[in-house]
C-alpha cells in the first residue's frame, strides 16, 4: 500500500508565508510569536515534506526561490481561507439554535 501524499500543516505555511513576506527569518519568527529555530524547523519540515526548495537562504536575508513565488500564492489562499473559516463558524455559532421540539417528528 502506498504512503499518503504530504499534508503541510497550517503552522508551516504560516512559517513559509512569514519568511516570503519578511525575507528575514528573526522578523518572521517575531511576527509569528515564535523562536527562530521553530520557524526554521517548520519551514524545513515543509520542503522536505515537498520535496522542494522554497526559500534560499544567505547570512543576511531569505530570497524565494522560482518555485517558492509559484507557491507563496497558492500557501496564502490556504491560510486566507482557514481565516475565512474560522471567523464563519465563530458568526455561526453566536446564532440561536432553535428549539428541536418545534419541528414535527420524522414519520417512517
């Protein structure tokens, strides 16, 4: 039986998106709330995870890599619409719930 394909988790396309935006790794991990090596653990988890290089990086900063703006797109929406998500279910479940008993029962 065959492996099933990666699932990235939402903390390392947050680590992803957080590097592509800052191009800095200490001022992503600062945005995120987080310590630098779990945000280098996360995005590495990522690539190897992908089998892909996303970010390369240097001494002084972090440049996308051709694959990594394909993707950074692709990451966002992902992590857009989980907030999209979340912020729908908090709205729902601020709604009344109706009252059960004033529903016919089913007939069978």
């Amino acid at each position: 039986m065959s492996e099933p394909p990666y699932q990235p988790t939402l903390a390392q396309l947050r680590a992803f998106a957080a590097v592509a935006t800052h191009l800095h790794f200490g001022s992503a991990a600062t945005d995120l709330g987080i310590s630098q090596p779990t945000l280098s653990q996360g995005l590495a988890a990522l690539e190897t995870g992908l089998g892909v290089t996303l970010i390369q990086r240097t001494t002084r900063r972090a440049i996308l890599t051709t694959i990594g703006r394909r993707l950074l797109p692709h990451a966002q929406r992902t992590l857009d619409g989980t907030e999209e998500f979340v912020a729908m279910a908090s709205g729902l479940a601020s709604l009344p719930v109706p009252d059960c008993s004033a529903f016919p029962a089913t007939i069978e």
